[in-house]
C-alpha cells in the first residue's frame, strides 16, 4: 500500500517561524499552539465542541477557529484532537520542515 502525497501548497494561510521554538519534540502539539497576539486561546474538543467555542467567543468577544492543521493537536488529558480554538487574535502552530515549507513555520488555523 503506497502512502499518497500532495502535489500541491494546502495551508489556509502560513509564515516562517521567526521566534525560536523550545523543543523539537514539541513541534505539531498543543504546546506550540497560540495566538498571534498573544492572547490567551480557549480549546474546545469532543461532544458539542462547536457550540460550546461559539458560545466562549460571544461572551469573549474573540473568534472561533477551526483546526485543520493536525490531529496531534490535543490536551493531554483528552483522547480526541482539539477541534476548536477561540482567541482574539488568529490562532496557528508551529510545525517542522515538510515538503512545502524548508523551515519552522507557523500554519494559522482558518475562522470559523
């Protein structure tokens, strides 16, 4: 069984990382992710996870994101990926080197 690859650039949006990273291991995690403003991010996973985020944004005032980076961002604490965030500002994670990008980069997750 062959593993089929991308012939194409998917982010939604991504930069190179210009802010060294502390661990290598911790790359593609929930520890990488962030807001770009630096605000605290709310994570929503599992059952109602959707309404739940949307609810935190209205009473924030932030923005809901949709992870479509990885499924290995997740708590620690939870066996399903995180599948919303809510921030202020545009939430992304720090992923290592690929085939698209020759360095750490930021892949930012889309609005809902």
């Amino acid at each position: 069984m062959s593993v089929a690859t991308s012939t194409r650039h998917s982010c939604y949006r991504c930069a190179p990382q210009d802010v060294p990273v502390p661990d290598a291991a911790d790359l593609d995690s929930l520890a990488t992710t962030a807001a770009e403003d630096g605000s605290a991010v709310f994570f929503a996973s599992g059952y109602s996870a959707r309404e739940i985020a949307q609810r935190h944004a209205r009473e924030t005032g932030g923005r809901v994101y949709v992870n479509s980076v990885s499924r290995n961002v997740r708590r620690r604490e939870l066996t399903v990926p995180v599948a919303y965030a809510v921030a202020t500002g545009p939430v992304y994670t720090v992923r290592g080197p690929d085939q698209w990008h020759a360095t750490v980069y930021r892949a930012y997750w889309p609005p809902l």
